[in-house]
C-alpha cells in the first residue's frame, strides 16, 4: 500500500441513486486486473473507467483475448495493453466456445502475457484479480492456467472474479463453465463467483442486461477495494485495508458478498415554540442517537447478508466473513458495527469475522458483506449437476455415426 495525497470524486450507482464520496489522503487496495476473454475485458474495462472518472490509479490492468474485435471493442484499456494471443491457430477470430482450445493456447503463450504483466508494473501491487466469464472459450480455459502461473511467479495473492451463465444461455456454456470452475478453485488463491442467472430480472434476457450485470459487479467491488485508512472526514474507529480483506480469502474455496445501501435519515428539529429559547435549553434531536445508529447500521449489515449476494449461497456455511460499512462520519458508529460482526459472526459456520468503517462525504450509508470459502450455494451443485449430465450427452453424440451412405454403395477408396 502507497500513501498518496489525493482529492477525488468516487461516483457509485446504486439503482437509481448516486452516491458522492470525496477523499484525500488515503490507502488504497492496489489491485491488477487481467480481463481475459470478451466479458472479462469489458469488466475490466469498466473499473478503469471508474479510476480514470476519479483521477485515480489504485487499479491497473491489462485485456487478453483471442478475438481481435473483442479487443478493439475496449475503451479504457490502452492499445499497448491490449493483448492478442492464439493468431497462428485461430487468425483472431477467436476460440468460440471451445475451452480446452482456450487453454492450449494460454498456456502456449504464457511467457507473453506475463511479459505484457511486468511492462506495467507489478512491485506496489497488493493482488492480482484475473477476471473472465466462465462460458465461453478463451477466459474460461485461460484464466485457470494464468492463476497457475501468476502463483508460481509472483509473492501476491492471485484471485479470480468469475461470472458464471445463466440456464438460459445454453447446456454447452453451463458445461465449460463447469469444468472452468472445477479447475479455477484449485489454481486462484480465492474465486469470487457471480451469478449471471441471480440477478437478470423477470423476462430480461442474458444479454440485454450484460451491461446492468456488470455494473452491479463493479459496483460492490469497487466498496470493497476502496476502503482506505486516512480520509478527509478522519480515520475509521475500526480501519480495514488491503491486510484484512487478503486476511479473509486466505482460506480459498469460493466467495460471495452482498452489498445493501440506504439513505441518511436524520430525526425532524420539532418546530420552535412560542416559548422556545427560554427556561431550560431544548436538546437537538436533528441527529441519529448512538442507539439509532448501532441499529440502522445492524439493520443494513443484516440486509446486505441475507439479501441478494453475488453468488446465492448458504452464508451459514462461510468460514470467514468481513463487515465494511462506509458513510458520513456522524452516522458511523462503532457498536454498531461491533454488534453487526458479532451478529455475523453467530450466522457463519467459522469465527473469523472482520470489519470496520469507513468515513467517507456522502448522503448514503452502504454495508458490504464478503463470505468467504462458502461450502454450499445451490447454484453450483446445480452447475455441476447440469455438466455431468452433457458430458453423457457429448460422449453418445460422438459415439454416433451417420448410417445414412452405410452399406449403400462401395466408396471410391479406403
């Protein structure tokens, strides 16, 4: 981490609502991104589009594909940090759904993106997050094998932000995104998973809410990471920074986090009386009391847990969790934050819960809630279930041989 003298706007869209935190001053989590394959790029993408909106330069990160215009498509990605591989098998075009490809290729040109890695810099970085969805062909086969070698190289942590297909999409993306997940979790020192089919609403097809989607993943993401010790508005009572959060997914296995956001609500001053001014003074009642606080803050942590998290899960299955809650400093309070990782801490199956505030300028409270190494989400086994099932399926259409010409007439050779 890298004490920097700053002052910037951070812009979050929650719904409809948009947040202003201004800060200056601060550590930040300094995280390399790798957006491998098309949705990994765009991801990717977008979060350097928020640092660049923020005068920023805590998240760097490079785009890997086999497909030239995936890449060209990219808008906050420098050319030079764009990276084609795979052009003498598949000429740009990229792998299409096949995985097995996506990895043969990764790993044939492994020297050239960790090359691509080094040029921009990793010596002040805290992790590496290689970000992919898990459907398709070159990020779902490539992103295991670059976890693999990140890990070997580098004395970082190495995670992976995995977007897995919804049903819908198709069994074949349901199928390599099995297999992708079933290697990942075993490569990357942590797998934050989000559920594409949790969170596209009711008759909106996959891909006309790609965009939605991933700005509720850059949303959620970007708290997390931009929870720093020294602002404008003063130190948190209980600060969390880059150690805590790597602290928490030291365990592996997979990840999910929950996010809840509510307005700040102050007491009504009652209206002056004729008398008002005299005899004894009248208390302000414009601000929250202690006890107010402590429950509102209780309040929204229990939301952003029970409520929708990235990947649906069993939170009482979690090993550890971290509480973050981040909002004007006169609306923090530190009991209640205490009560609220004592209240998770009684929900999770592990006892390592860690959180703390973050005082930032802003007309919104939000909560953050990251459960690590979850041992049971349904959407998984069913993932898994639906694999095993086309893996049959796969091998009797390979087995079947057209019987059409069969015995009909002697070819012209053998």
């Amino acid at each position: 981490m890298i004490f920097r003298t700053i002052f910037e706007n951070l812009l979050y869209i929650a719904d409809t609502t948009i947040i202003f935190i201004y800060v200056t001053g601060v550590y930040l989590m300094r995280v390399f991104f790798i957006g491998f394959g098309q949705a990994g790029g765009k991801i990717v993408d977008m979060f350097l589009a928020h640092d660049k909106k923020l005068q920023n330069s805590s998240f760097r990160g490079i785009a890997v594909n086999s497909a030239r215009t995936d890449l060209l498509g990219l808008q906050n990605i420098d050319m030079k940090d764009r990276l084609l591989i795979g052009q003498t098998v598949v000429k740009g075009h990229g792998v299409g759904t096949d995985n097995v490809t996506g990895a043969k290729i990764t790993a044939d040109e492994i020297d050239t993106i960790i090359n691509a890695i080094d040029t921009r810099g990793t010596h002040d970085i805290d992790a590496f997050i290689v970000v992919a969805g898990l459907g398709g062909g070159t990020g779902s086969g490539g992103t295991p094998v670059l976890c693999r070698h990140l890990k070997r190289i580098y004395r970082e942590p190495v995670y992976a932000l995995a977007m897995i297909p919804a049903p819908e999409e198709g069994r074949l993306y349901s199928y390599n995104a099995a297999r992708s997940l079933a290697t990942l979790v075993n490569e990357a020192d942590n797998t934050f998973v989000f559920d594409n089919s949790a969170w596209k609403e009711e008759g909106e097809s996959v891909k006309s809410a790609y965009d939605r989607l991933n700005e509720e993943l850059v949303r959620r993401f970007g708290v997390l990471f931009r929870a720093g010790e020294v602002g404008q508005f003063g130190v948190g009572e209980m600060v969390v920074d880059s150690s805590e959060i790597i602290n928490t997914l030291r365990g592996g296995g997979i990840s999910t986090i929950g996010y809840a956001i509510s307005d700040v609500i102050t007491k009504t001053k009652p209206k002056k009386s004729l008398f008002s001014g005299f005899g004894k003074k009248e208390k302000d009642d414009g601000a929250l009391t202690g006890e107010d606080k402590s429950a509102k803050i209780i309040g929204l942590v229990r939301r952003a847990m029970l409520g929708r998290l990235t990947l649906p899960c069993d939170y009482t299955t979690a090993e550890r969790a971290l509480v973050l809650v981040a909002g004007p400093p006169n609306e923090l309070d530190r009991k209640g934050v205490e009560k609220s990782k004592s209240w998770v801490e009684e929900n999770i199956a592990g006892i390592e819960v860690r959180g703390g505030d973050y005082p930032v300028g802003s007309n919104y409270i939000a909560a953050v809630v990251l459960l690590s190494t979850i041992g049971k989400a349904p959407r998984i086994s069913e993932l898994l279930e639906e694999a095993k099932d086309t893996k049959q399926d796969v091998i009797r259409s390979a087995d079947r041989k057209s019987n059409l010409f069969e015995d009909s007439i002697d070819p012209l050779f053998e």
